[in-house]
C-alpha cells in the first residue's frame, strides 16, 4: 500500500505538470498538448511505466479493500462508548470509502479521455497529432462534469491527507524529528495538487 501508494503520487505531480499546458487555449497551446498527448502514448519507455502505472492502481485498491474487509472483521462490533475524534480524523477512517470513490472516478476519466486517445474516433490537428484538445475542451463545457471533477478532486485530497504520511510510517520511515516535516509536506501536497487539477477545468469553462 505505502509503496504504490507513493508511486501514484509521484505520477500525479507527473500527470499535473503535463495536463497544467491544457490552461494554454491558443492554438500554439492546443497543438503543443497535443503533441505532448502523443509523446506519452508512443513513447516506448512512458508506455512501459503506464502498465506499471495500472497494476499500481489496481493493487492498491485491491489492498486498500482488502485491508478495510480486514479491520472490519478483526473489530465487527463498535465499542458502546467511542470518541473517534479524539484519536483520529473523520477522512482517516474513511480511507476505503474515499479511495473507491477515487477509483471510480479514475474509471470514468480514462474512459473519457485515456481510452478516446486510443481507440476513439479523433480527429487530427494542423500537426498530423490526435485531437485529444478538443475533446478535453468540449468535456469542460459541460457543467456536470466539471462539477464532479472538483468535487472529485477535493476527495482526492482528504485522502491523500492521510494517506502521504502513513505511507511514511508504514515504511518504518517515522523519525520523531522527521515526521511533523512529513506530514507538512503531506498536507501542503494533499492541498495544493488536487486545487490545481481542479482550477483546470474551471478555467477551461469559464474561458471556453
């Protein structure tokens, strides 16, 4: 969990920078994401870290399920008496909850988007590359989407507030003098990924 749970983080900060050129609505912008588009679909050496990228995505649900089912069963029944606030935040023991959402949401993204790219009937750019621009720009068009994906993206962010730290711990990596630094960085990452994900999609609206 703490493993591939890094690794996806790693990807999102990857995965904004590239999508942070789609605030670019020139027609130079919409060419140059295009091409980027192409490149992380041809490009042998991303093409062999994106399968990487799907087995991470399905273990770590996998195991997040399975770690849930796990706790559930060793406790079936609460105490009579139980201040879970006192000891833990609410989006800490909601982590199975908040990571399926995030699943199914990653669901409906790559239909939209990854799956179009690559069996979809695009058209082409001024350049020879796959329109994948116009197709994103016509998805942010539409209220309820861009709706779900910031409500989305808040989700994404309680559980990451909990999830980039205990990595750390899970890993044995909970130094007393290292750790309140982590979990800094955990929230500042938790906060600032998810708002700059969903300020793509707003832009695109508001400016479409």
């Amino acid at each position: 969990m703490a493993l591939t749970g890094l690794f996806l983080c790693i990807f999102l900060i990857a995965h904004l920078a590239g999508n942070l050129q789609l605030l670019d609505m020139s027609p130079g912008g919409q060419l140059k994401f295009n091409a980027y588009a192409k490149f992380m679909t041809t490009f042998p050496l991303v093409k062999a870290v994106s399968y990487l990228l799907y087995a991470s995505i399905l273990f770590h649900a996998f195991d997040g399920l399975l770690l849930a089912m796990q706790n559930r069963k060793a406790r079936p029944i609460k105490y009579a008496y139980e201040k879970a606030n006192a000891s833990s935040k609410w989006f800490s023991r909601q982590m199975a909850l908040l990571g399926t959402l995030v699943l199914v949401f990653i669901v409906i993204h790559m239909k939209q988007f990854w799956y179009e790219m690559h069996w979809g009937p695009l058209g082409m750019d001024a350049d020879g590359n796959k329109d994948l621009y116009t197709l994103v720009a016509f998805s942010f068009t539409q209220l309820w989407y861009v709706v779900l994906y910031v409500i989305m993206m808040g989700v994404l962010a309680f559980h990451l507030m909990h999830g980039f730290a205990s990595a750390f711990q899970s890993l044995g990596l909970n130094h007393p003098r290292y750790m309140p630094i982590i979990k800094n960085v955990g929230v500042f990452f938790a906060v600032i990924v998810p708002i700059f994900f969903a300020l793509i999609p707003v832009w695109m609206f508001i400016n479409a």
